[in-house]
C-alpha cells in the first residue's frame, strides 16, 4: 500500500492520507517499523505543504501528536518539523500549543539534539518557534532547556570604540 501511495498524484495521496486516523498510525508502528516510518515520511510532507482549510488543521495535528507518542527520535523530528510548519502557516493556536510541547521540558534529549542540527541547518526553524512563543504566549521556560537557550538572542560580541 505504501508503495502505491508513494507514486499517486498529490490530489489522490491526499484522499488516501486523510483517511489513515492516529489509530492505524498506532497500529502500523506496533506492526512495522519500516512501513511506518515510511508512511509519517508521507504524512509529514503532506501536513507541512498542504494548504488545509483552517478547521481541518487541528485534526492533521492531533494524528501527528498522536503518531510523535509512539515514534522513534527519527521520525519525532520529522513530526516536529511538520508541526511546526502546519501551525505557523495556518496560524493554528492548537498545532502550535501541540508543537510546543513536543519540544517541551520532558522532550527526550536524542530528539532535541537532532532538532538543534535542525536548526543549524535551517534558520526558519527558529523563527516558526519564536512565532509560537509570540502567539499562544509560549513563555520561553516552557520549553526544553537546550531549545529555550537556542532562542536566545545572540549577544553581540563585537567590541564599542
């Protein structure tokens, strides 16, 4: 099956990956690893690059919460990431409190680390979590300590003559 949905045009992968609810999520990951992962990879890209109607958001979100609870650190990044995205750009308080606290003081340590590389690696990622502390008024000590000292303004460094 996932083969299969791989290969369909975006508009037909969407009709497929709306229909896969937390409870398949949950079922597969006990039943395969493999395919999971394979699958979130999937649901994440559809999740970040999907323009949703509003509503529709906080739905997508709750199956990527539920999925983030039984995955491993590789597959919680990606989560994250797609989270993250879905809040920001449809401005749904619900997905950014859910992206919060998947980065929140209890986050295990292997995926804080992954998402620092993160973002080292892409800059956008700091701005969407600054976006969340901005909106739902996330204060910054809600966040895991690493992440919280990641979104510290850098002090400036340079020298006054």
């Amino acid at each position: 099956m996932i083969a299969h949905v791989e290969v369909l045009p975006p508009a037909d992968r969407s009709t497929i990956l709306r229909s896969i609810n937390a409870d398949v999520l949950v079922q597969l990951n006990s039943a395969d690893d493999v395919l999971f992962g394979r699958l979130m990879s999937l649901i994440c890209e559809w999740a970040a690059g999907t323009a949703f109607d509003w509503a529709y958001c906080d739905v997508v979100g709750d199956r990527l919460l539920e999925a983030y609870r039984v995955s491993p650190v590789r597959v919680r990044c990606q989560i994250v990431l797609a989270a993250l995205e879905l809040a920001v750009s449809h401005n749904r308080w619900h997905v950014m409190n859910q992206a919060g606290a998947m980065l929140g003081q209890a986050a295990d340590n292997g995926l804080v680390d992954r998402m620092l590389i993160e973002l080292d690696l892409d800059p956008s990622i700091k701005s969407k979590l600054l976006r969340i502390e901005e909106v739902v008024n996330w204060k910054r000590d809600r966040w895991h300590a690493k992440i919280a000292d990641c979104l510290k303004p850098e002090e400036d460094t340079s020298e006054i003559a």
